[in-house]
C-alpha cells in the first residue's frame, strides 16, 4: 500500500494493520510517503508485543530520493518497491542481543548489528554485518 503524504491513510484505525506503531513512525523522514509492507510491519509488531517495552525506530520506508540523499545503499530494503521490510531500531534502552534473538524468532532474517545507536532488521535474505 502506497501513501503519497499522511492525508491518504484512511482514518479509520480498523484500516491500520497493527497495534503498537502508527503510520508517522512508518513514513519516509525524508518526503513523508509511506508504502507499507504489512508482513513486515506486522512482524515488528509482534517484536514490540514480546520484547513489552516501547520501540522508537529511527527509519522505516525510504523514499528512492530520499534514500539516495542520506546515501542509502542503492537496493536498499528500506526502499523496495514491495514497501519497506526494514527497521532500524533505537537500542536506547534495549539490549542488542536481545532484541536481534527475539527479531530472529518472529521472523526477521537480516542483522545490521555493527551501529552503536541502532540495529537494523530486515525480512531480506538471511544474512549479519
């Protein structure tokens, strides 16, 4: 599903796939679309569900402009043209082995784990850097 800005989610919550992020936490930081990959936005669901604290994510979909601009790799899974089947997580408070354990287990298959601020989970092939 393809927003083009905020104003084109339906209003009504029964539309939205998931309980615990809202569509802002979703949208490209950079131009405000959203293009929701529900699978993987429903499997970051469950992670917030059994991980039961708060999760802040620091980039969801990327736009292919807005990806280019912060330097993006170029086939990005932040920017496919399914949706976004990537998250980079916050660790604020988190622990990383932890959070990548329970990312494994609910069905995420790819571990940007070398960032002191941040892991990045994707539903990408299965690989670790």
């Amino acid at each position: 599903m393809l927003y083009h800005n905020m104003d084109d989610i339906p209003r009504s919550w029964d539309a939205w796939p998931v309980k615990y992020f809202k569509p802002d936490e979703i949208a490209c930081r950079g131009t405000g679309e959203i293009f929701v990959n529900v699978d993987a936005l429903v499997k970051l669901d469950n992670l917030r569900s059994r991980i039961a604290k708060p999760i802040r994510i620091n980039s969801a979909y990327r736009s292919h402009y807005h990806n280019c601009k912060i330097g993006g790799a170029p086939f990005s899974a932040h920017s496919l043209k399914g949706g976004a089947s990537a998250f980079d997580i916050a660790l604020d408070a988190h622990d990383k082995n932890t959070l990548i354990e329970v990312a494994a287990n609910v069905g995420f298959t790819g571990f940007g784990m070398n960032y002191k601020t941040f892991l990045h989970i994707d539903c990408g092939r299965p690989r670790s850097w």
